[in-house]
C-alpha cells in the first residue's frame, strides 16, 4: 500500500535529510553482505526472533568469555525476553513522565548556560542532558567526579568499525587509550553506583541487576551498552533537530507554537528522514525462514534503515521531504523503523522523543537564538550513524556570519 501526503502539506516540496550518502563497504568488510531491498523486507528481517544481532561489535561484546551473562542487546530466546519484560518499566510513558520534572529542570540549567556564556556548542548541551537523563533511568547518579559525558565520550568515539567482518583498525596505543576510558568509567562512575546500590537499593536498572547477582563486569558491559545505543544517539538527535529548525523558521514555528502530539510528530518526521543508527545488521545462525523466504544458516543482512525509511511504497511518493501530517499504511510508526522492530527494538524510544521535545521546545522558544557556526557532518562507524559536532548557537546581540557548513 503506497501511502499519500495531505494535500498542502506545509513542509512539502523540500529535500530535508542532512546526513543521507550512498553506503558503501568499508575497507576489508564482508563482501558476501545481503543488503536488503526496501521497507518491508527490512522490517520483516528486524521482527525475525530467530536472527541475531551481528554489527554493533557483536562478535567482541555479545560473546563474553567465562560464563558471563552478553549485554541485554545481544541476549537471544527466553533470556531476552525475560529481562525486557522484567526492564520494560523503566521506559514505560508513566515512568517516562514522572521524570519529567528532572528533565523540565535539567534542561532549565542548560539553556541559563547559554544564556550566562553568550553562546555555546549545542552538541555539548545535548550531550550532558542525554547523559544526565539516561544515567538516571540506569542508575549511574553517584559518580566520584563531575564529567561523566566526557568519560563515556572518549570510549564511544574512535574509528573502530561494527560492520560484520570489517578490519578492526586498532593500534597498541588505541587499545591502551581504550581501556584507560573504560577503566575510569568504571572506577569514577559505576563502581560508585553499585556500592551505592548494595547498601540501599533504587527503582533504576542497577539495582534489578543486582538483584539477579550480576557481577561488576557484566553491570559495567550493560552501562556501556545503554551508554552507546541510547546516550550518544540522543545527543545526535537533539542536535540535528535543533539544526533543521533553526534554518527552517516556518518549520520553527510550527513546532514551537503546537500541542505536544504535534512537536512529537515533527520530531518524528525529522527523525524518519535522518536516524540516527543508519545501518542495523542481522544474521542466522542457523536455517531459517524470514516472511516466507529460505534463509540458510550463515547468511548476514546489512539493513539500511536510512533507505527504508524512505520508500516511496509505504511512505508516499514524497517519501524523501519532510512532511509531519502524512498519512502512513496501518501499523507504520511515523519514524519509521529509526528506533527498530521487533524483540530489539529500542526499549528507550518514547524517553528519547519525550526529553529532546522538552529540551528543544525551551530552546527554541527564544527569538534571538541564532546560529553562529554550522555543524560539521561526520560518520561514527562504532554505532553506524551520524556525528554533529561544533554547531555554535548564540543568544543575545547579532554578530558575525556563521561559517560555513563542513560536511
């Protein structure tokens, strides 16, 4: 079923994605990858309960020697589905609200920064609020010493690549600076919360780990997952939103001026148009069918979530522009498949929407807000999406041109 756009469509008739290139393999990855073809073929293989996770660095994290329990992201079967059920009310819209007062306040502080400094990178505001309000909801509120973004940053950038058979590039010294972020994270910030939670457990997801006696490492493998697939991704987003808008003041508008459900429905459009994991991968680790098709054991699926979230067949033949009032097929979420599908789809989806919409609504609000230095538009091929880095926002007296944009 094709879908189709309301007629005038306000914010039709305009190319938006920032980030969409053409995907290629990447030096000495797999060339036996089955890409898939479209939206349907792409959601089908997601919702396969049978595939497994095979990017994101599966084969290091997702087989932990020594008997240790493999990250929430990587578990399979019964085991999976147990601890998403079990984890599910964490991310619940009435938990999801209760931490709204935290959130409205955080994001208060934030943007009083701006305001005190003149003019700040919105990518280091969005980057300690991600951290902040998913630290909270995992339980990571104890650290040793301020700077825990800084800390999760250092080990979530760097050029390994997750691409299924891709050449690891690393280096002696990489490794060593590595480890050395990983082991101050542990030591400055979930060592803390763990004592902290063994003396006098919390409603967050460190102390429901502790009580089903995961060690140290396996809780300090869980804080790095959520860290990458749910921290760093909601930086990204915050950030390209806050970026569309600005350069787009009817878009601006519209979003600032409307109901909640129609400032989620612009973020979601935003979102479809420009996910912020671009690329997903899946494989069968034996025989299996996927939507009536024969998938022998073996095969592994290279997923373009960016390419299917752009197929005319389902979205519209303006599938490419932004448009947040389209009419979509039954059962097609307005972002598309940006947060996933299936048993791994991202448990924190409503959490992200919900704290970037609090956050930009009162950023936005501003009329002197304005862009001193675009944002340069790199790739993070650890969590195969998109960076935004040096996007400079002012508020107060006009000045200088922004420089231009580096992609």
């Amino acid at each position: 079923m094709t879908a189709s756009s309301p007629p005038g469509c306000p914010m039709s008739g305009h190319t938006q994605s920032l980030t969409r290139h053409t995907e290629q393999p990447t030096n000495g990855a797999r060339t036996d990858l089955i890409r898939a073809q479209g939206y349907e073929e792409t959601r089908a293989l997601l919702k396969e309960a049978t595939l497994t996770q095979a990017g994101f660095l599966a084969k290091l994290a997702g087989q932990p020697q020594g008997g240790i329990r493999p990250p929430v992201l990587y578990m399979q079967g019964e085991e999976h589905t147990e601890m998403r059920r079990a984890t599910a009310r964490y991310f619940t819209p009435t938990a999801v609200n209760s931490y709204g007062p935290m959130i409205a306040a955080l994001a208060d502080e934030l943007i009083g920064e701006l305001h005190a400094a003149g003019e700040l990178n919105l990518d280091d505001l969005s980057l300690r609020l991600a951290v902040q309000v998913a630290s909270t909801v995992v339980g990571l509120t104890d650290s040793r010493l301020p700077g825990m973004e800084k800390r999760i940053e250092a080990f979530v950038t760097g050029n390994m690549d997750s691409e299924p058979g891709a050449r690891v590039k690393a280096s002696p010294l990489r490794d060593t600076l590595m480890g050395g972020a990983v082991g101050l994270f542990f030591m400055l910030d979930v060592k803390p919360a763990i004592q902290a939670r063994r003396k006098a457990p919390q409603d967050d997801l460190i102390s429901y780990l502790l009580e089903r006696d995961y060690s140290d490492q396996e809780i300090l493998t869980e804080c790095i997952t959520y860290a990458t697939a749910g921290m760093i991704t909601t930086r990204e987003f915050i950030t390209l939103a806050a970026y569309q808008m600005l350069q787009r003041p009817e878009l601006r508008a519209e979003y600032v001026h409307g109901t909640e459900k129609e400032r989620h429905a612009i973020l979601h459009e935003l979102l479809r148009l420009d996910p912020v994991v671009t690329m997903l991968y899946r494989r069968a680790d034996q025989d299996t069918q996927v939507d009536g098709k024969a998938v022998p054991a073996g095969s592994t699926f290279a997923l373009n979530i960016q390419t299917a979230n752009a197929d005319p067949t389902v979205m519209g033949e303006d599938a490419e522009q932004l448009c947040p009032h389209r009419t979509l097929p039954r059962g097609v979420q307005p972002q598309g498949l940006a947060f996933g599908d299936g048993p791994h789809r991202c448990p924190g989806a409503f959490l992200a929407i919900k704290e970037s919409d609090m956050f930009l609504r009162r950023l936005l609000i501003w009329n002197d807000l304005e862009i001193v230095a675009h944002p340069a538009v790199t790739r993070n091929e650890i969590v195969k999406g998109y960076e935004l880095r040096g996007l400079r926002l002012r508020v107060g007296a006009k000045g200088k041109r922004p420089q231009a944009a580096r992609v």
